[in-house]
C-alpha cells in the first residue's frame, strides 16, 4: 500500500485578510497547523510548528515530532513578548514503510477518511463543546451553534508538556484521507464534505478546491485549508498518482458587504509549507497610511475653503442690504 495522488489548498476565506494556518503536503507526511495569537503570533506558531514535522526522518514517532514542535513554538512564546500566548493546533499523519497511516493529533483541526463512499471523522476535537458532548451534556446539533465552539481545551505551545492523540489506521486502496482546519469543518457538515469527495475523488485538486469554495460561500468565518491524500496498491508512483505540486493561486471569494480588502495572489512556494497570504508589507502599510492621512487633510482643507466662502458670501449679502 502506497501513497497515490495528493493535493493541498488553503485560502484566508471572507472575513480575514491573513492566512495563520500553515501545511505540509508531500509524501509520506502529511499535517495542517492553524495557529492562534494576537498580531501575526498565529503564523509564527504554526510555522514553527510545520518545520519541526518537516524534519521527519525515517522511522521518526509522529508523537515526538509533535511534542518537539510543541517545545518551540512554548520557547518561543516565553522568549518573545511579542507571540507570547500564542498556540496552534496540529493535525499530521505519516505513511509508514509497511502501508500504516499514524496519525497525530493536538486541537480542533481534523482529519477524515472516505472509505466505500462514506465518511468518518477519525480525530476526536479537543474542543470545551466536543468534552460536554462526550460527555452527554450537550448534542451534536446543540454544539454546532453553541457560542463557545470555537474554545479549544489543548493546543501547542500553552505548556512546555503536551497531550498527544496518536493512532494508526491500516489503509485500504481507494481510502481518502482529508485533514482540514475548523474554518472548513466550522463551515461545511459532514454530509456536504461526503458528497464533495465522492462528487471530486478522481481529481483530489478540484475536491480541494470544492471544499474551499464551499466554506466560503457558508460564510468564509476563517481561514480554510485541506490536505488530501489516497492510499493505492502497489509500491511505485506512475504517472496518474503522483502528488499535486503545482502552487494553487487563491480566488478572490471576498463579498463586498464583508468590507474586507481582497488579498493579493499568493507567490509561488513549496507545498510543504503555506506562506501566509493577504498581509501588506510595511512599505505598503506606511504608503497606505500616508495616502489616508493625505485624503483626510485635503478633506478638512476643503471643509475650510468652503466654509470661508459661505461667510464672505454672508458677510456681503448683509453688506449689500
């Protein structure tokens, strides 16, 4: 059992201009990371995070990767006052030699398998509404809309120790594994997910790209990405199975209501690691504060000559009388 066709997506969705989660899509590893923190701590969290999976080596224990990218982005966060507080999920899985898929898990992002055209969330979220319906205190409906959803109960980088849900599947050829930040799950049902995999399996790109395009038009609350692998026989890559390499451009799925400055097309990277997209550059920043500060002194300016105007006019019609 291999690794066949891969593909990788990630957009800043409706609401947001920056991009704070970061992924790694290349064969055999496979992870999303959605970093939170004020300013841009998010992206440097998950960042952190991402490259310390990228240091995968040959029979590296998901487990320990996780708890070393946990220790850096905590060093960081108690090191820099600017990104302290700062954390990040993370959601990873390896394929192993002999075919076993090992997943890791910290967090609310998730990873599901499509198997004979049905779907299972295989990660339990580590969510204060995902405990209480665990616990039978609240419904799965009820949790959808519960107002504190969005509160997770672990992350990296909060304590120098952490709590890792590790497991393996044993794959089956034809298996899509998808893993997905909240901004996707938050936004699509699980039935909708189903139907967009079953609908885009032969061409995981345009599931990718479906998924996206579903959580934006939900709302777009967050950012979305999705990773997508399948698991085929044989032990060499052809021509029909190989991963997705080519850097996907972002839409522009922002709605004008939503006041929100589209993002510019992101650069072209390397697919193991998302460069946060949408963010302005200082130079930019500063021109754009500089043209702002410009169009409200020509403003006020104009407010004066006018009023001036009106009270020479006044001054002369009383004259005048």
């Amino acid at each position: 059992m291999r690794v066949g066709r891969s593909a990788a997506r990630t957009d800043p969705g409706r609401r947001r201009r920056g991009n704070e989660d970061a992924y790694i899509c290349k064969p055999p590893l496979f992870a999303i990371a959605d970093g939170m923190g004020g300013a841009q701590a998010g992206e440097v969290a998950s960042a952190l995070a991402a490259d310390a999976l990228r240091e995968l080596t040959e029979g590296a224990n998901i487990t320990d990767l996780i708890r070393e990218a946990n220790r850096r982005v905590h060093d960081r966060a108690s090191t820099d006052a600017s990104t302290s507080g700062m954390g990040t999920t993370i959601t990873a899985a390896i394929v192993e030699g002999n075919g076993t898929i090992t997943f890791g898990h910290v967090g609310d992002s998730r990873a599901y398998l499509l198997r004979d055209d049905r779907l299972e969330q295989i990660t339990n979220d580590h969510s204060l509404v995902a405990e209480l319906v665990r616990r039978g205190e609240l419904s799965p409906a009820e949790a959808e809309v519960h107002p504190q959803r969005s509160v997770i109960t672990r992350a990296l980088g909060t304590d120098p120790d952490i709590d890792v849900d590790s497991f393996a599947v044993e794959p089956k050829p034809g298996d899509i594994y998808l893993i997905c930040s909240d901004g996707l799950s938050d936004m699509v049902d699980g039935g909708d997910i189903e139907v967009i995999l079953r609908t885009h399996r032969g061409n995981l790109d345009e599931a990718a790209r479906a998924l996206i395009q579903a959580a934006n038009r939900a709302g777009g609350e967050d950012n979305i990405t999705a990773v997508l692998f399948e698991t085929v026989d044989g032990d060499e890559p052809d021509e029909t199975t190989r991963e997705y390499h080519e850097p996907p451009a972002l839409e522009d799925t922002l709605h004008p209501e939503d006041h929100v400055t589209p993002p510019p097309p992101a650069p072209a990277a390397d697919d193991t690691m998302v460069v946060p997209v949408g963010q302005l550059t200082a130079e930019e920043e500063a021109e754009e504060e500089f043209e702002a500060g410009l169009g409200r002194r020509m403003l006020a300016l104009a407010v004066i000559i006018a009023l001036s105007v009106l009270i020479v006019v006044l001054v002369w019609w009383g004259l005048a009388r």
